[in-house]
C-alpha cells in the first residue's frame, strides 16, 4: 500500500530528501506516493528555494527531480505536494493568515490544531500506512507531530528521525548520497563526494492511543479537546478494577484476559495479596507480611496439593515479588504491583480458573 510522508520542516528542508533515500534504502524499499510538508511561512519560502528550484550543480534539475531520478521513482510515487503553512484565518478580513514562525504560546497551540488535522487526514484512511518525521523545524514542531501520531495514529504507521554523518549533517548544498554534481566543500574548503554520505534512519517508538475508540468519528477535533478527553478516560480506566484469573494447575493467571506464565509460588502469593489486599496495605515494611502469609499458606484457599510452598522465608517473598512485578512489567500489563511498601494494589477482581 503506498505511504504518505508528513514531515515538520524549518530552515533545512534537505531532512525530506535525506529521510525519503533512508526509506528506499529499506528492505523491503518504501517510496512514499504523497509527500506532505508542514512548515512555516518562512519554511515554505525554504522548501522553494532548496528543493524546487532549479541548480545548476545537479545540471538545471530541482533537487527534487534529482532525487526522484536517482531513486527510480514512478509517475504515482515521490509526489511533493504543495507545503501545508501553519496559520489562521483572519476574521477581519476573510484570508488565511500564514505564520512566519512559531515562538508563542498562541501560535504553538495553532501549530497543535494544525498538524493534529493533518495526521487526521492520513489515518482516516485506513489503507494509507503513515510515515511521520519529526526531524525538521523547531523542536516544538517534532513534539507536536509526535504527541499528534500518538494520539491518533496507528499501530503499523511509524515515527522517524533521520540521522546523517559528519560532515554532511551541516553541510549546504547535501541533498541525498550520491546526488549529481561536484564535491562538496566544508568550512575548511576540504573536499568531500556526496556518495560517501551515510544516512540513518531512526524509528521513534510511539503508544497509538487512538485504541481506546473504536471510530476515528468518536475523536474530539482539536488538540486540546482530544488530550483532555484521553487524560480523563485513562484517569477512569486506571481506577476501574481488573480482573485478574489465577489457575494454579496451569501455572498462569490472566489480566484483563491477558496470559502471563508464572511460578507456581509466585502465584501463591499473588493469589494471598489479592485475598488480603485491605491488609497489606497498612504493611509498613515487607518484614509484616511474613507471618500473615505463612499462616494463610497453612489453610486450603482451592489451590492443589504441590502447587502450594508450606511456607516462605523473606528472601523467598522478595524473589517472588520481583518475579510478580517483572512478569507484570514486561507483559505492558494493564494491572501492575507498586514497588514500595506499604503496598496499594491497584483494584481488581479476583476469580480462579482450574
């Protein structure tokens, strides 16, 4: 399926370039059919000059056309369209009104509004994968895109950084490796041939948030309305109790429906805190629970006969608990075990399965 490129850009549009060499140097290779640029007023006046002017270096072609020669694109693939400009409509007088940079509070919050709605725009889609990158522009920019995508992007859509070795990083005139014409020079006048540039592409890991709706519709439009409506579902979703299943015989328990394998002593003690939740939570130091759980290990609680310790020592109950929470951790467990006491569980329903 073919991708769209969003990029946040400034000063230095040659990121796009370098990003869309990066991506056709994949394996599988991916060209973007639909490249979408988000700037500013002064940013656009950048993308013209740099990408869409003809240079004489690279024999009266566009830095564009030079880098969509040289990657083999297609007619539908590597399509720049025009730069999407951060602004505002001007009530007074009915035009749309570009910013030239992005510095206050005001315009931060406008530049929020705006790449929000075109992220909307891709996702909405769902069989255009999106590509994001957050190397270009102010640094506010890239943290908007990146709060943007985790707010409504996708499992599959994916957060980049583009990554280029000196010298070339800072180097006028560096498009893409292997780009036409001569060597370029750094600020000693040393030479260096574009071919020898490497580019790295950084994928940028993201939660896709949007899981908590099931339509793209159920999203509120702007920004701050979205951010506010996850905060408080999350703040709701963190104070409603889990179920958490325990099977003894299987050695596993559940959360939310969700498998963990587990020592069948760890379980025991998971299954203990979870009965005497209200106890331990007035449990200081670790030390008090030793008693308590060793006189609730002498008593039946449903758990078959060899699955059960006859008792634990401290050191065995601070094992256990370090396997609960690791367990619990590297399974992004939506229930999870503090690690201080006194010990607070978070709440949950407790049901056994055998």
């Amino acid at each position: 399926m073919p991708a769209t490129l969003i990029a946040v850009t400034g000063l230095s549009p040659a990121i796009v370039t370098e990003t869309l060499w990066a991506l056709a140097q994949e394996k599988p290779r991916i060209l973007p059919a639909r490249v979408v640029f988000i700037t500013t007023l002064v940013g656009a006046g950048k993308i013209q000059e740099q990408l869409l002017t003809p240079l004489p270096a690279f024999d009266g072609q566009t830095a564009w056309q030079a880098l969509r020669a040289k990657l083999k694109a297609k007619e539908h693939e590597l399509i720049a369209e025009a730069p999407r400009v951060i602004g505002q409509a001007n009530k007074k007088t009915g035009t749309f009104d570009a910013l030239p940079d992005i510095q206050t509070p005001e315009q931060n919050t406008l530049a929020a509004a705006f790449i929000l709605e075109e992220v909307r725009r891709v996702v909405e889609n769902p069989d255009t994968p999106l590509i994001a990158s957050i190397a270009g522009g102010r640094k506010t920019m890239g943290a908007l895109l990146h709060a943007a995508v985790t707010l409504i992007g996708r499992e599959d859509d994916r957060l980049t950084h583009v990554l280029v070795d000196a010298p070339y990083e800072t180097m006028p005139g560096f498009y893409f490796p292997g780009q036409p014409g001569p060597a370029l020079k750094d600020r000693d006048g040393k030479e260096h041939p574009p071919a020898k540039a490497r580019v790295h592409l950084a994928d940028v890991p993201f939660v896709p948030l949007r899981n908590r709706f099931k339509e793209l519709d159920d999203m509120p439009g702007s920004f701050d309305a979205l951010r506010r409506k996850f905060s408080r579902e999350l703040k709701e979703d963190a104070a409603r109790p889990r179920l958490i299943e325990i099977s003894h015989r299987k050695r596993t328990f559940w959360v939310d429906e969700q498998p963990m394998k587990m020592r069948s002593s760890a379980l025991a003690l998971l299954h203990f805190m979870l009965e005497q939740a209200e106890v331990i939570r007035d449990m200081g130091k670790q030390e008090k629970m030793l008693d308590p759980l060793n006189a609730w290990l002498k008593e039946d609680h449903g758990i078959p006969l060899g699955l059960k310790p006859l008792q634990m020592s401290l050191g065995e109950i601070t094992r256990q608990l370090s396997h609960l929470r690791t367990t619990l951790r590297e399974n992004a467990a939506a229930w999870q075990i503090p690690s201080r006491f006194p010990i607070q569980l978070p709440p949950a329903l407790l049901r056994l399965k055998d």
